[in-house]
C-alpha cells in the first residue's frame, strides 16, 4: 500500500512539473544541483564529476553539489536519484557500470531505461590495466603466463561489483583463460593503497584514477582495455594486442529521474555540452586521458540502451550474477 501511495505521489509530481515547466525552464536553475556519483571520493567518477561541477557552478550561477552514495556497483546512486523529485535539481553521474548493472543484479528494484531520462553525454576514455610496480611481469602476455603458473593465487580489485573496472577483468580473465579472484572495493579510490602494497595484484581502473600513479612509477602499467591503443596513452599497449577481441570502453554521462521537464533537460544539456567545448575544460580532461563526447539527450539514450544489451551479453555468456 505504501509503495502505491509512494508512486501516485510521484506521478502526481511528475505532472504537476510538467504543468509548470514553461515557468520552470524560465527561473531553472534557482537553487543548487545535486550531482550523486556512485563510488567514494577520490576515484576517477568522483574526480570527473567535481571538475564538471565547478565549472557547470559558475556557468549556470548555481552550485553543482558531488554527492558519493556508494554501493553495489553505483546502484544505490541510481536508486537514490531515481526516487527524487523530477525538477532538475539531483541528477545522475551515469557510465558502464549502470549498464552492466542492468544484468549483473537480478533484483534491482529499478530499471534505469524506464525509470530515468538521459541528459547529455561527457566523456569517452579508456581502462588501464596497472599493477605493483614489483610485480614480475611487464607485459600482458608475461601477466597472463605468471598467472597461468600461479592459479588462484592473484586478485584483481575493482571499484565494486558490476562496474567497468569489474568487468573488464572478468572479461580479461575470461578470454585469457586463467584463475584470478575478484575483490571488489567500495570505489576504486580505496584499491590503489592494497594494490601499491601487493595485497591485490591488478586493477583495470579509469584512466582518470590510474593514469597519475602509472606515469609517477607507483604503478606498471600494461595494457588499454580498447580496441586499439588510446590516443592519451599512445606509448602503452592495447590489451587486444595480446588478446584479438579484447574490448571494454568507458563512457560518461548524465541522467535525471523521468518524468524531468523536457525543458530543463534541455537546459542541462546545452550547458553541459558547453563544458564540452571550453578549450580549457578539454585541456583538463585530455591530461586525464578523456576524449569530450557531446551528444543530445536522444543520442545519450541510445548509447546507454546499447550499452546495456552488448553487456547483458558478457554477464550471461561469463555466468555472471549477483543477488
């Protein structure tokens, strides 16, 4: 009865915000934005989302709040934002991990294709696979031969279950038919200190969150999980080199609750692809390996949905499921 009161609540909402959206869009935004990222601070969601907030504050005359809710895989940001009112004001940092979610867990109580609405694209980049920098192999194909003599004995961290860190080493493992174990972290933030230390062996992190301990000798660094080699990264190998195939890119977006005023999305759009053509703001991003990726909100959705059935595809095939 409750969880019935709760959604004509929110249909009534949704309404009565689509009434008022022509006043809206005009006094849009008049207080701050909350902008929930799924995964702890300091990893390269949150680092993303923090330069997009400031710069998006100062845009558009109001504050862009980062708010990290993390847990399963970015799946409790999702829910959060999900369930807030549909006025422009909390919206969601979205990427793979939200489509890989769609499959991974068999009980979400949401669907993120029906139950939100997609509001501008942001970046393309990369995976990096790092790992201590005394670890004994400097290649992939010397990783994978170690790790073919020593089996079950390596870990490989994540940011958290479903995520694309998550599943680009199910799918490294998969294809390269060995035994390593999953550990998955609440971000991967808080990998890099066990993964300097030895305590896990690999991470297939963002490029945002890797690519400074790679390129400081904290980290070795072995391979790209595009197809081809990324161009912030030219000088490091494409898994795919050692492994024909191997593919998992990355990719950024935003999404609001549905039922958002079309008005206010595009709003949100326009100033985000703003963002996206500010030589500065691209300057920034490309230090961090990132490629700009503007796109309307139709655009953004289609990405989101194809996403999601390519990565369906991988969690059935691997026999991937969490409860």
């Amino acid at each position: 009865m409750k969880e019935r009161l709760r959604r004509i609540a929110l249909s009534l909402a949704c309404l009565a915000g689509l009434a008022a959206s022509p006043a809206l869009a005009e006094t849009y935004p008049s207080r701050p934005i909350h902008f929930v990222v799924g995964f702890a601070a300091g990893g390269p969601n949150d680092i993303v989302a923090r330069i997009f907030g400031e710069w998006l504050s100062n845009y558009m005359g109001q504050q862009w709040v980062i708010e990290d809710r993390t847990g399963s895989g970015g799946s409790v940001a999702a829910q959060y934002v999900i369930n807030s009112p549909p006025d422009g004001y909390t919206v969601l940092f979205v990427g793979p991990n939200n489509a890989i979610g769609a499959s991974l867990y068999k009980k979400l109580p949401f669907n993120l294709l029906r139950d939100a609405v997609p509001v501008a694209g942001t970046l393309k980049l990369a995976n990096l696979m790092v790992v201590p920098a005394n670890f004994p192999a400097n290649t992939v194909a010397e990783f994978i031969a170690y790790a073919k003599a020593n089996p079950g004995k390596l870990n490989f961290a994540s940011s958290g279950n479903g995520t694309s860190v998550h599943m680009s080493g199910e799918l490294f493992k998969l294809m390269a038919g060995i035994d390593i174990v999953h550990v998955p972290y609440r971000g991967s933030a808080l990998v890099y200190p066990d993964l300097m230390s030895g305590k896990v062996h690999v991470l297939f992190d963002n490029l945002p969150g890797a690519i400074g301990f790679a390129r400081n000798g904290q980290l070795k660094a072995l391979g790209v999980t595009t197809a081809q080699r990324w161009p912030a990264t030219a000088d490091i190998p494409a898994i795919s080199e050692t492994l024909p195939g191997y593919e998992a890119s990355v990719w950024y977006g935003i999404m609001a609750p549905k039922g958002t005023p079309p008005e206010i999305v595009a709003i949100l759009n326009k100033a985000v692809n703003a963002a996206l053509a500010d030589p500065k703001l691209v300057a920034k991003f490309k230090e961090l390996g990132a490629v700009p990726m503007p796109m309307t909100p139709d655009e953004f959705g289609k990405l989101v949905a194809e996403e999601t059935e390519k990565w369906r595809k991988v969690v059935e095939f691997a026999g991937l499921s969490i409860d």
